[in-house]
C-alpha cells in the first residue's frame, strides 16, 4: 500500500459507477468556477475524502490499531500556480483561496512568509485548515531540498469543494488537511507524494487547529483503496493494509446516518476531545506509577504522533518485564484482557480523581501535572475518570481484534455460506459492545446517537453505533442488504420525521455507504 499517491486519469479512477453521474457534475462546475473567478483555467485538482470508522473508537490517539474505511464524500482543491511576484511582498507568497460555498466561507488572500505559516487556532476560520497542511507541506518540501538550498514556495490561486459535513464525525477536517497539504506538494513541482510522508504530516499538521488527534482519520483518507476497509497500526511504524469483508448471505452493508447534532471540537475540544487525550495518558502515568518499580519512564515522543500521550502498552510491556516470565508471551489479545484486569482492580474510583489525588501518586507538584499534560491543549475539568478511560481503551483495542479475527481468520468464516447470519449477528454484536463502551465508560456518545442506533437494531441493523469523536455527528450500522429500507423507514418516522429538516438534509439522513479510494491528484489538461 506504500508508494506515492496516485495520478488519476478519470473520474473513473476515483469514484465508483453510481457515483458518476452527480461527480462529473460538480467536478465541471468546479472547474468552470475557476475559470470564472481566477480568468484562467486550473491546472491540478488534488482530492482526500472523508472517512467512516468501522471499529477502534477513540483509540488511534494512544496508538492502538482501528478499522476505518475511506467514503465518497471528499474535498476538492482546484489549483493554478501563479510565478509573478510584482504584488508580493519580499520573502513572501501569495494564497488566493476561494470556496464553492462562498456565503459560509468566504474568499481570503494572504501572503505568507517562506518559512512561517501564522495559523491563529483561537479564531474559527475555514482557511486554518488549508493553511495546517500548507506548514506541513512547506516543512517537507524544505526538507527534500536540503537545508543549503534556498526554497520559494509558488503562488496558489485555490478553489475548494467540500462534501464532507463538517462536525459529524466522517471526519471533514482531515479530508481538508490532507487535500490542502497535497496540493501544496504538486504546486511546488512533487508530483509524486509518497502516502505515508503525506499521512504523517497532515496528521501533525492537524493539530495546528487545536485538536490533540490522533493519526486514524489521515490515514484512512490517504491509504485507502475502492471496496475495501482499511487496518490502520501506529506502531513501530505507521501502516495500513486493505481489508476485505467475506461474502456473506445475507449481504451486508453499511449505512451511515446523521444525528444533525454537530459536535464542533473548536467549541468542544477543551471539555471532550482533548480532555479524553488528556485522562488516557494521566491513566498510563498512573497505572506506571502504581504497577512499575519507582522511577520506571514511559516512552516519550513516539514519531510522527508526536507529544507524549501514548504509554498506555508500554504500561503493560513495562509490567511485563518485571514480572516472573510468563507474561511476555502472552498474545495481544491476553495482554488486553489482564490490562482491563489490572486496571479495575488498581483504580478503583469511579467517581474520578482529581489534581491533587493524581499529582500525589506522581510524585509531581499540581503545577507540574498541568505543565506536563494540560499545557498544550487546555482541559477543563474537576475530576478525571481513569478508569473508565482506561477500561475503554484497552476492551476497544481487544474489539478490534475480534473483529479482524472474525474478517480474516478462515477459522471464523461460516461453514454453510447460504445462511451466515449468525457470523453477521457475532460482527455487529462487536460495534454494539463498541457502543455500550462509548456510551458509559467513554461517556462520548449523546441522547440522539442512542436513540438511533436503538431504532435501527430494532429495524434489523446487527450492529449499531457512533463513528468518529462522538457527541454528535454520525453513526454507522451493519445492515443486511434486505433490511436497509426497513431501517430507513423507521429513522424516518421515529427520528427524522421530529426534526424540522431542510430537503438536503432529508437526502443526507441515511446514505448506504460503499468502501471509496483514498487521496488522489488529477491533473487538468
Ligand atoms: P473525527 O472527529 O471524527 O474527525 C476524531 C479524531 C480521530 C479519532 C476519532 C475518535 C480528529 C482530526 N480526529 O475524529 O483521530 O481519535 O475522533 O476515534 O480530531
Ligand atoms: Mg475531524
């Protein structure tokens, strides 16, 4: 799956058949605003889509494996590069950059200086996104021309078309940062941009804007590849392999269903998102603290993730090695389940810990515990719920293991292939558990999101649950291809037919959702 990403020739080469139709379209018109905007023709489209995670929520960010699969809905980023510099200023470019949806996002212009892209993470601006993969690019492009070389990144005239829905959790903001930070590279002559080099640095890109993510999203936008899911490891090394689904009678699919709830992380992020980041590593140093021989370390920065959050297997691999022997041969599947075992029996507070209490363990001054872990992403909060974190965590990571199992491993594949509903019902019972987990131990899931997925199990769904962040934006549901209108059906009366919805948002409710491609260049003739 390595290699750089592809050149693509068609709209053939991106989008499956039924998707063609309304793709030409847009992509025409897209091409046509350019050309109307800017008086010239673009030369490049550069394309990542949104993605839906299929299973391992919330675990990417302490670098356990998760299952997600690339969609259709993507960003667009149609480019000119401009070489004239009479209105720059010295020692800088120009960004023009424009968007489809210019009511909501509005054009801008700004010149940046060579080697300091200025992203205000405090605002709420569309274009911080273009500019987080525009650093990261220009720090890679830097890098390939040696530091002796003098490097003059070019002008950009941009026109951007979004389809992803921005805080629902298929993950917009990477599918931006991705195709923003691949224009990047092809406007300054890298046409062949190798996918890992690319994930990475958008995934570090990312967290410009302010979100402590971690590297899932870019991945699966980057890697993947039509009609399969995609599993993605963070460790030792960034990979991503193809994963297909057995042939199953009856056949499944997959529906993705908006709750209309946004869950938008720039509001959020300092009470959701990045105070979860925040209780998983406090969980890891804790469970160090309490388990290991005085003065054990966790590992620091573990590249590309970046700052140290991680640590939560290494608490294991630490333990391991001082215990008498058995241990270390212990599968990973074993290794998680004495992992959910050691944590409830050491943190044994349901109702949370707080500064103070954890500080303490640490050794460390409260002062200390903020700098070392609420200090790049502020968090708000009074009490830290470890263990429910951490028993997340860990029984996530083991979830995603069984369901790899049950996709892979022939011993698991139904014997009688004409009726394989009870491996169907052994898949999504797995997203349930996923579910049940997110809801009360993670505490990531809201009111409407189980309201939904209860009334599409009911309606014939196997398996049912938020994808994404959380607290909002979408869910995705395993249906047998012969109950996707029943479960339209009852969404629609028990859920959508309350909410007072405009007619595109009827249409975007419930989509079937078939495995897409990942990143692609297309260049204009
Ligand atoms: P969303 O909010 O769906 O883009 C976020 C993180 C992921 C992962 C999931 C939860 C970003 C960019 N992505 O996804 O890395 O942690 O939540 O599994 O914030
Ligand atoms: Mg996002």
């Amino acid at each position: 799956m390595a290699g750089p990403v592809p050149v693509a020739h068609s709209l053939e080469d991106i989008y499956t058949e039924d998707a063609l139709p309304f793709q030409t379209q847009r992509w025409d018109s897209l091409l046509s605003k350019f050309q109307s905007i800017y008086g010239h023709a673009a030369e490049f489209v550069s394309r990542s889509p949104g993605r839906v995670n299929i299973i391992g929520e919330h675990i990417d960010y302490s670098l356990y494996s998760v299952l997600p699969m690339a969609i259709t809905a993507d960003a667009l980023i149609a480019v000119s590069v401009t070489e004239e510099t009479s209105t720059v200023a010295k020692g800088t470019f120009k960004i023009q950059i424009a968007n489809v949806q210019d009511a909501k996002f509005p054009a801008r212009e700004f010149d940046v200086a060579y080697d300091a892209v200025e992203i205000d993470a405090t605002v709420h601006e569309w274009t911080n996104y273009f500019k987080s993969g525009l650093r990261g690019a220009l720090e890679l492009l830097r890098k390939k021309h040696g530091s002796g070389a003098y490097f003059k990144p070019k002008n950009m005239r941009i026109l951007m078309d979004g389809t992803v829905p921005a805080g629902g959790g298929l993950s917009s903001s990477a599918a931006f940062v991705s195709a923003s930070a691949l224009a990047v590279m092809a406007a300054n002559g890298d046409r062949t941009v190798d996918k890992t080099e690319l994930t990475e640095l958008a995934i570090v890109s990312e967290r410009a804007v302010g979100v402590n993510s971690g590297g899932m999203d870019q991945s699966a936008s980057v890697f993947s590849e039509r009609g399969s899911a995609l599993f993605v490891s963070f460790t030792p090394s960034l990979r991503a392999r193809p994963v297909h689904f057995p042939k199953t009678s009856p056949e499944l699919t997959f529906v993705i269903t908006q709750s209309f709830v946004t869950a938008d992380k720039f509001v959020t992020g300092p009470i959701q998102y990045n105070l979860r980041v925040v209780e998983c590593s406090l969980a890891a140093a804790y469970l160090n603290a309490v388990l290991n021989p005085p003065g054990t370390k966790l590992p620091a920065d573990a590249a590309p993730l970046g700052i140290s959050l991680h640590g939560f297997h290494e608490t294991y691999i630490a333990l391991s090695e001082h215990a008498s022997g058995a241990t270390s041969s212990m599968s990973m599947p074993e290794q998680l389940r004495e992992l959910i075992t050691i944590t409830n029996s050491s943190l044994t507070k349901k109702e949370g810990y707080t500064r103070e209490e954890i500080a303490a363990v640490l050794n460390i001054t409260v002062d200390e515990l903020n700098q070392q872990f609420t200090s790049r992403f502020p968090v708000r909060a009074e009490r830290f719920k470890l263990r429910q974190r951490a028993v997340h965590v860990y029984s996530e990571a083991l979830r995603v293991l069984q369901f790899m199992e049950l996709l892979e491993d022939p011993a698991y594949h139904p014997a009688d292939k004409s009726d394989t509903s009870g491996y169907n019902a052994q898949l999504g019972a797995l997203l349930n558990e996923t579910q049940d987990s997110c809801r009360d131990g993670y505490e990531c899931s809201c009111d409407e999101i189980d309201a939904i997925c209860a009334i599409a199990r009911k309606a014939g769904s196997y398996g049912s649950r938020l994808t994404g962040a959380g607290w909002g934006g979408c869910s995705v549901h395993l249906v047998p291809a012969d109950k996707v209108a029943a479960v339209r059906e009852a969404l629609q009366k028990e859920y959508y037919g309350k909410l007072d919805l405009t007619e595109e948002q009827k249409e975007a409710a419930v989509v079937e959702s078939r495995p897409g491609s990942g990143s692609a260049l297309y260049l204009v003739k």
